[in-house]
C-alpha cells in the first residue's frame, strides 16, 4: 500500500485524460529550469569572483615585484 500512496499523484482522473499529468510534468520541468538558472547564475557569480581574485593576485604580484626592483636598486646604489 505505501507504494500506492506513494505514487496516487501519478493516477489519472477519470475524464483528465492525462491532462493533469502533463500539467503536473510540465510544473516540475518548469521548476527544474529556474533551479538550473539559479545554479547557472551562483557559478557565474563565482567565476567572477575567481577571476577578480585572480586579478588581484596578479596586481598584487606586479608590485611586489616592482617592490622588490626598487629595493635591488637602492642597495646596488648604497653598495656603490
């Protein structure tokens, strides 16, 4: 019986032929797509979140390094 019950959304009315079915088929696929954007959307989001912590790594390498350049220049010079 449990089975049953489980599945006594699927049985047809009698006079529906199937219509309830498809519409209740179609509210699911329906549902399924705005889950699907949502998830598509928070990966995007994300993305763009990597990509602009890639970018700030890489600005943030970009001084170090100039940084680094400037202080080798500065000992040469006091080297000298």
């Amino acid at each position: 019986k449990g089975k049953e019950a489980e599945h006594d959304h699927l049985k047809l009315n009698k006079g529906d032929k199937g219509k309830g079915k498809v519409h209740d088929i179609q509210n699911r696929l329906e549902k399924l797509k705005v889950d699907l954007a949502r998830v598509i959307k928070a990966k995007q989001v994300d993305d763009h979140d990597d990509d602009l912590d890639i970018l700030d790594l890489k600005n943030r390498i970009k001084k170090l390094e100039e940084d680094f350049g400037r202080l080798l220049k500065a000992k040469k010079a006091n080297e000298a």
